[in-house]
C-alpha cells in the first residue's frame, strides 16, 4: 500500500475527551473516529488491526473444533422473556417495535437466541457434544461510555456456546475453551491474568475472567504473592476476621443518644468507638418485593455479588429511604439487627459471635452498644457476603495479597441448564429419556483485544503494534521520494517484500521527514525501514524496530534482515 493513495488521517494534538492512552492514540493513529458517545467508525487502519485480532480468533477457535455460524443482531422479545431476562437486563438493552408492534431488542448477547436454534434443531445425544459462535456485533447502551473502545455502546464479540450431555462434557469443553483463550491471547501479544470471576446476569455457578493487567482497568485483580490464587473483586473470598473486639458476651447491651450521627466514621468520632466494632445493617430489597437484611463489620462493605448468589435472587437492590423505614422502624442510619421481624438475616462470616459490637436500635437518633451476635440476636444465614481487603489474607494459602487494574478482555461460563431448561433444548439420551442440555459460554471482546495491545505498547511518540495485530508489518521511510536514487531502492524493497507475501507500506507522500516520522510512530508499524541521505553517500539504511532498537543495515542484507525480524 502507497500511503499516497491510503486513507490516513493522524492527528497532532490529543482530543480533550480521551483519557486513556489507548483511546487517545487510536484517536491520534487515525485507527477510528467518534460519531456518538460510545460508537465509533473504525478507519482502514483501524479495520486492518481488528481483522487481525479477528483472524486469529477465528483460527484458534477452528482449531477446538468449534464451527461458526451468524445469528440476527434483533432479537424477539419472547426468547427473552422465556429466560426471565427481559426484565432483569435493564436499561442497558435497546428495545423496539416493528411496524406490527411486536418487541424486538438489539442483540447483547445471544445465550436466548442459540439456545433456541439448538432447541430446534438438536433431538439426540448423538448430535452431541458441539461447540458454536460467532464474531458480531453487539449493542449494550452504557450509561456512562468512557475509555474509547474499552468500555463502548456498539463492539465486536465473538460469542461461543458449548452444548453437552452432561457436566463431564461440560468441564470437557470448558477447559478447551480455557486453552484456547490462553492460546488467542498470547498470540496477539498480550500480558494477561485468569481470574476466578463472577457469572453475574449470564448465570451459572461458575466462570474464569481473562484480564489485561492495566492502571486504566475497571476490574480489580486480588493475587496471591505466594500461591497461584487469582479472582476479581466481585469473587475474591474471605476468610473470617481475628480481631480483638473489646468485651464480650457477657457485657450487657445500652442504647445510646446519637442524635444526627449516622454513618460509621461519625459514629467513630463522636462515641471514639473503633468501626471494626461496628455492625452495619443493610436492608436489600429481592425478588417478590421481599427485603433482606446484610450484616458486615463497620470496617467492611456489603459484596452483592456474594450475596445475590448466596440467595439465589435476580434482584438485589438497595432498599429505599421509605422502605428501609417500613421496615426496622427508624430512618436511614439507625438499622440494626434486633427487633427485625419478617425478615431474612444474612451474617458477614467475619462478625465473631463471642465479641460485642455497637449497631443502629431501629429507633431514631438511637444505637445500641454491648450486642452480641448470637445471644442477642440470631442470622439465618452466616456467610462470606463482604468484599475482600488489602489486610486480609490469601483464603488459600493465608500468604499476603496484592489489588491490580485489569480490563477484561474474555469470559467463560459453565451456564449449567439456565437457558435450557426456560427455552426447551433437550436430547434424547441412550436410555430413551429426555434431558436438558448441558451449555456453556465464552466471550471475547475484540476492540479490547486492540485497545489493550496498545495500553500495554506505546510510548510518547505514538503505538507500538505487537507484530501480529499491526495493520502493516513493515513501512519504507524514503525521507525524500522524489530523489531518484532514494526512490528506486524504496520501490524495489517494496516490491520484493510484497512478493515475500509481506504486508507492507512506502511512504511516497510529499510530506517532510518530519511528518513522515511522526506518522510513522503514530501507527505503530513494527519495521521502519529509512533511507535517506546516508544511502546515498554510503549505500547504509536504518532499520527502526518501533520502540527497540535501530540497526544500520548495508543495502543487500536489508530485505533478509527484514524477513528475519518477522520470523522472531
């Protein structure tokens, strides 16, 4: 490709809106352009490192024997309603109508969809166990678009979905998949952690995040320094606190004039109690307009992840000022375990029955001190519903822990029957009898695979593509095309690296070197081959592996010395 006849469109200066390095470069690169918040057009540079990513993908995914198929973007609001997901998806789903009035979202995601398809199409245990996906785009309106293509409204996925007989195929194919994003994700150069995540909307009981360690990253990483323990934020278990609380069960509970004070830290100022000896209670509101009430140390904070699984609910939502009164009888900041009627208690495992803690009296301007979980007051669930924290230990091996910024690039799910069973997909099995089939998911977000490569390469001066993902392999840096000599060469090493079936770039703008340069390292392109006037006086060229090292090569070693950097 002459970048004269190419479309490029690189820009000087950073646009104000762009935080991160990824979309400020792909903004600058000329990779795509914004046309809304959260949807962006990808130029044909940017279209070349995607189709990359893309074809990678495709050949790891071909590789595990899975086969690809194309389902509708829009989908009928009945699949949707048969899973129960039409109204736990939220705002982040675009609704329509058609012109019969029939509702229709565009596509999120397409657990509904396949599992239909296989509903109609798989009858027996013969036809099984099979791997399908698709590379599509998806549509989720995020209420707060942000990071160029690392968090956006319309993007690039390649879905897959793994149907078993059983949860032995099940973890068959699961474990497939593991290794095949591991193999995806190292061929495109990036650095990546696994983590124990959690399904959250998708279900299922258990699920593995793919993520790029990032300071830009949403997710929060916890490892282990010492064994190979990994997981999100969301999944991260606690073991129980040993903290020395003052008193007892034999201390005797007094309630408190706390007129105004109701949070944890002006409860600490006023009274100079510690807030690890504090009890918040939290009252959740679940399914059936039922509500909930968590318990955590002050020092701690409520994990609705761990507690929405705990309870086995599709809703879990803070309850309101009005009802948090209903319920315990005293406004916000005064709730507390005792006297709680009609109501489900749930128990931060790390709340030591032996130990007296401060709580809210369910009485306005009023708090109780001496509690003593268990004497005078019972949960009806003691369970790990916190978040975990920097002082807490490894829950496997109790070595210390360290927090990471990741951005999820991939996630797998054992989905179990969760879609089966609602959307009817069942195979007759060798006893003649009907069974559920047994399903899995797997997601990759392919922007990210392009947005993370260039958070992870670059340097001030622009990308620096892994080989693999860079729209071109080599560009020829002529500093002058019009000088005869210079444009000889330059055409003739392009020539021959495009009969060596090399993707490959010349610069024959009429541009200064010093436009030529900062192009050059803007796009990222690995091999940056220059000549200029040391060729002509001494038949040297300058090879620049973007952001290595430059070699001076004589003029009849340049092509091979080319095409031994690809190799590497």
């Amino acid at each position: 490709m002459r970048l004269s006849k190419s479309f490029i469109n690189t820009l000087r200066e950073t646009p104000k809106d762009a935080i991160t390095p990824s979309h400020q470069l792909m903004l600058r690169a000329g990779l795509v352009r914004q046309s809304a918040s959260g949807l962006y057009t990808y130029l044909p540079f940017g279209l070349r490192a995607i189709q990359k990513a893309i074809n990678i993908v495709r050949e790891e995914m071909d590789k595990a024997d899975a086969l690809e198929l194309s389902l509708s973007i829009l989908q009928p609001a009945s699949l949707w309603k048969k899973s129960g997901r039409w109204e736990q998806y939220g705002k982040e789903m675009m609704r329509l109508q058609d012109r019969k009035d029939n509702f229709l979202c565009i596509g999120p995601t397409h657990e509904e969809m396949i599992t239909d398809l296989i509903s109609q199409t798989v009858r027996s245990y013969k036809q099984l166990p099979i791997t399908l996906y698709q590379i599509k785009s998806k549509f989720r309106d995020e209420i707060r678009p942000r990071f160029g293509m690392i968090r956006c409204r319309e993007f690039t996925m390649k879905d897959a979905y793994s149907f078993d007989v059983d949860e032995q195929g099940l973890e068959e194919s699961y474990q497939k998949m593991y290794e095949t994003y591991k193999k995806i994700f190292s061929r495109c150069g990036l650095d990546f952690e696994i983590v124990e995540a959690d399904p959250g909307l998708m279900g299922g009981n258990f699920s593995h995040e793919f993520i790029a360690p990032s300071q830009n990253g949403e997710d929060t990483i916890i490892k282990c320094a010492k064994c190979s323990y990994r997981a999100n934020l969301e999944m991260a278990e606690c073991l129980p606190a040993k903290v020395s609380v003052a008193g007892g069960k034999n201390e005797e509970i007094r309630e408190l004039n706390t007129p105004g004070i109701k949070t944890v830290e002006e409860l600490n100022k006023s009274l100079k109690i510690p807030v690890s000896e504090m009890i918040k209670t939290l009252i959740f509101e679940i399914d059936n307009k039922k509500f909930v009430a968590a318990l955590v140390r002050g020092d701690h904070e409520v994990n609705p992840a761990k507690l929405k699984r705990l309870l086995a609910t599709n809703i879990l939502e803070m309850a309101s000022a009005e009802q948090i009164e209903k319920v315990t009888g005293a406004p916000v900041g005064f709730s507390g375990p005792i006297g709680l009627k009609e109501i489900k208690i749930v128990c931060d495992s790390s709340i030591l029955s032996e130990q007296a803690y401060l709580c809210g009296a369910n009485k306005k301007d009023k708090h109780l001190t001496g509690v003593n979980p268990g004497k005078d007051f019972s949960a009806d669930i003691t369970a790990d519903i916190r978040y975990i924290i920097e002082e807490d230990s490894c829950p496997k091996c109790g070595d210390e822990i360290s927090f990471t910024k990741g951005i999820e690039l991939g996630h797998i799910f054992k989905l179990g029957t969760k879609y089966s069973v609602p959307l009817q997909a069942k195979f007759i099995g060798k006893d003649n009898k009907e069974n559920p089939i047994i399903m899995g998911c797997y997601g990759i977000g392919i922007d990210r695979i392009i947005a993370v490569a260039i958070e992870q390469n670059h340097d001030k001066d622009g990308v620096i593509f892994p080989t693999a993902l860079a729209p071109y392999q080599v560009l020829i840096l002529p500093t002058n095309y019009k000088d005869e000599i210079l444009k000889k060469k330059a055409d003739e090493i392009y020539n021959t690296l495009i009969e060596s079936s090399v993707e490959v770039l010349i610069d024959d703008r009429d541009e200064t070197t010093g436009v030529k340069f900062k192009d050059a390292h803007l796009l990222g392109i690995p091999l940056i081959v220059v000549l200029g006037r040391n060729f002509i006086e001494k038949g040297e060229i300058e090879l620049e592996v973007r952001g290595k090292e430059k070699e001076i090569i004589k003029e009849k070693g340049i092509v091979n010395k080319i095409l031994a950097h690809l190799k590497t």
